[in-house]
C-alpha cells in the first residue's frame, strides 16, 4: 500500500498516533530536517501519514538500539540507495516497544533536568518512562554529553542515595542494569573502525563494576579506534595472550575499589614485559591519586575526558610512564605474614567477639577489612584503608550495631594480629589502634 504524502494531520493527532514527546519531535525536525512536515496559512505544522510512519520508523530503530542520529543516517542511505525506508516496514513490529503511553517531559530540557527526570523514573521503577527520557535527551544533544551527564553522574547520584538510605539496593540495581543495557545497544550500534590502532579494555581480576570500562569503549570506538573489550574480572594471561594476538598497541585497566588496585597492580607487573603500554583508571585513582605512585604503567586521569586525551598521546608515544615508588621492606615482610596467617588472625576475631555480636554482617566486615589491608600492604601504605572504612562504618549502621562497637573490632583485630605475626605486623598495629582510638571519640 502507498502512503500518502498529502499533509492532513496537525501536531496533537501525531503525538497520540506515535506517543513521541512533543520536544523530541520538534528537536528531531530542527536538528535532522526529518520528517519535514508542511505548514498552514498560520503557521501550524501538518503532516501526512508518510511523515508519521517516518516518526514510527525512527522510534522503531530507537528501541533496536540505534542513536537517533544513526538512525537518521540510515534512513538517508536507504534514500541515497534509491530504496524507501518503509517498504516492508511493519507497524505491528512496532506497537508492542511502544505500548506505553509518553510521560510528561518538561519544557526545562536541559542535561541536569533530563539527569534528574530519569533519576525519579528509575526510583520508581518506570522502565518505560526511563527509556523515553533517554530517547528524548539522545535526540538534543551528542552521546558522549548523555551518557556522562545522565547516565554517568546519574549513577553517582543514586549511588549517594543509596549509600545515605534515600534508595534501596534494589533501585540502585534497576538503575544500573538500564544505564549497561543502553551502554551495550549504544556499542553494538557504534561505526566500524576507520583507525588501525587496537585496544584493550577491561577489569583486573575481581573487579566486576563495568559501566566505566564500557563508557570508555563506547567513546573510543567513537572515535574510530578498533576496541576490543574483555569485560569484569579478566586474568592477567588473558590480557597477555589477546594482545599478542591481535597486535594491541594499548592496554586499558579500570578498577573501582582498594582490592582491585591490587589485583590491577599484578596484572600491570605481569604485563611489564610486553612492547604494549599499559595504563589505568578508576575511581580508586580520584579517591586515592598517589595510588598511582605505586603502579607500573600510565595513569589515565581523573575524568573521562582526561583519559581519552591521555589515549590519544599515547597512542602517539607522546606521555612518559608513572615514576614508581619502591615499596619498604617493612611493608614487604608484613604482606607476606599477613597474607600466611590470615586465616588464623580472622578466626581468633571470631572467638574473642561474644557470640551476641556475630552475624553475617560482621563476618562480612571481617572479610571486607582483611581484603583492604592486604592490598594496602601490598600497594605500600595503610593509609589508603582508612576511605574504604566508610563502608565498614555504614555496614554496621545498616545492621543496628552501635558505634563503639567499631573501636572494639579494630583492638580486637589489633590483638590478633600481634598475637599471630608478632613482630612483623607494626604497620598494620599502628593504623588499627589508630582506628581504635578515633572509634572511642
């Protein structure tokens, strides 16, 4: 059946046909000429019915994945071949993404607006509502601006919420699982490679937090490099295996957390040998900046926009590697005790604690702490435990323990400790009953 170019709709009959947001229409006709729809005697639009199965079309390539402006370029390819874009194009196929009805949008559609529309959508569950505020703002401004505006710093946002009890584990999970499943429609939709130059991008092993090493991909294969992305928690010889080969000329690690430096450490000392330079990122690196002191490799930066500038020079040999700091034999000698008795200082915590105050939340505690010193003795100094003991100190909070609980786990831990590597545990002595003390006040 031919469609009818004739313009007989006006705005309201289209938006209802198609349930687009009357701002994204309008930014899709002021940015891409697309649908062009005629206009009255008084200035009012209206369209035909090929404009609105164009709308469709467009919406339809959306919920495949696609940005709008890929989408857009499509449809002109399709033009340019000679093709129309609707032939064989069915709306039935379309109807079942887009039976929800559009969500109020307001006129305040700046980046921070749309962030906190989709903050409130995801509170509330709203996978719809979340998605078409999404769709609005890919249709305004440039990927990377959404995606480090809303998704990136939307994350954060809701991550303090969560960690001040304003949402639920649950909330900061729907949350996440859309921004990742955006993130991956987003790379599947990205352009073939127009540059020679591959990259390595992944987790060191138990670093499972991907949505940076994703964002990091997304944008670089934007920008035309041949990225190849190895996801969470990637042994270092798989690191060194891919890129033999594959010829990588740049290897990319990101770790988020204390333990995961450490494990990115290793990775980085395992990969030293090889021609290919290694760098490195994550939140860690902002929290902690002289963390970097201790890595073999090149630092990336504290922002997105610095490490894809720092990829660029290093892609063109243009950036000397991190100066390392040598890690003090106290430190080594105390790593290497804790790392043998450690399954013995823990089980000693456990006895000494009255039973009353076990629970699954302090063997959690015991756990998280162990894993945190044994990294910053491994990493050269204690100090960088004491950020991660917020955490510690919120896990005890969200199980109702009372505060001075704290100060007496950490002598208690300081007791085994001497009691199991005496001698050779002084740094870890002297930041426990530091702890200890600030527990008491």
């Amino acid at each position: 059946m031919t469609l009818s170019k004739n313009p007989a709709y006006n705005l309201k009959v289209v938006l209802q046909e198609t349930n687009i947001a009357a701002d994204t229409l309008r930014a899709w006709e002021r940015r891409y000429g697309l649908p062009m729809p005629q206009r009255t005697a008084g200035g009012h639009r209206l369209y035909s019915q090929y404009d609105i199965e164009t709308i469709k079309w467009l919406l339809a390539r959306q919920a495949e994945g696609l940005s709008i402006s890929r989408a857009v370029d499509l449809w002109n390819e399709h033009h340019a071949s000679g093709a129309d874009p609707l032939a064989g194009f069915s709306l039935s196929t379309f109807t079942a993404v887009q039976a929800t009805p559009a969500i109020y949008i307001s006129p305040d559609t700046n980046l921070d607006s749309l962030r906190a529309q989709w903050i409130e959508a995801c509170m509330r569950f709203s996978e719809a509502n979340s998605e078409q505020v999404l769709n609005l703002a890919f249709s305004m401004f440039p990927v990377e601006s959404v995606c480090m505006e809303i998704l990136q710093k939307g994350m954060v946002d809701i991550g303090s919420l969560w960690y001040e009890n304003g949402a639920s584990v649950q909330q900061e999970h729907f949350a996440s699982g859309l921004a990742m499943r955006r993130l991956d429609a987003l790379l599947s939709a990205s352009p073939a490679p127009t540059r020679n130059q591959t990259v390595l991008v992944g987790c060191p092993p138990n670093e499972w937090h991907t949505f940076t090493t994703l964002l990091l991909t997304l944008f670089l294969r934007r920008r035309g490099l041949n990225v190849i992305y190895l996801g969470a928690n990637v042994p270092a010889e798989q690191f060194e295996e891919t890129v033999k080969s594959v010829n990588g000329k740049l290897v990319i690690l990101v770790a988020q957390t204390l333990i995961t430096a450490g494990t990115l450490q290793i990775t980085a000392q395992a990969l030293a040998n090889l021609r290919t330079p290694i760098s490195y990122g994550g939140r860690i690196f902002n929290l902690q900046p002289n963390l970097a002191n201790f890595i073999p490799g090149f630092y990336l930066g504290d922002s997105l926009t610095t490490s894809l500038e720092t990829v660029e020079k290093l892609l063109q040999a243009k950036i000397k590697p991190n100066q390392i700091t040598a890690i003090s034999q106290e430190y080594i000698a105390a790593h290497q005790a804790f790392t043998s008795k450690r399954v013995h200082i823990e089980s000693t915590i456990k006895e000494t604690i009255p039973l009353a105050a076990q629970s699954e939340g302090l063997n959690t505690g015991i756990q998280f702490l162990g894993d945190n010193i044994s990294a910053a003795l491994q990493l050269g100094d204690m100090e960088l435990v004491t950020d991660e003991m917020e955490w510690l100190k919120t896990l005890l909070q969200s199980h109702q323990r009372p505060p001075e609980e704290l100060a007496y786990f950490m002598k208690t831990y300081s007791q085994a400790v001497d009691k199991h590597i005496n001698g050779q545990g002084a740094p870890i002595k002297s930041w426990l009953n530091a702890q200890a003390t600030q527990g008491q006040t």
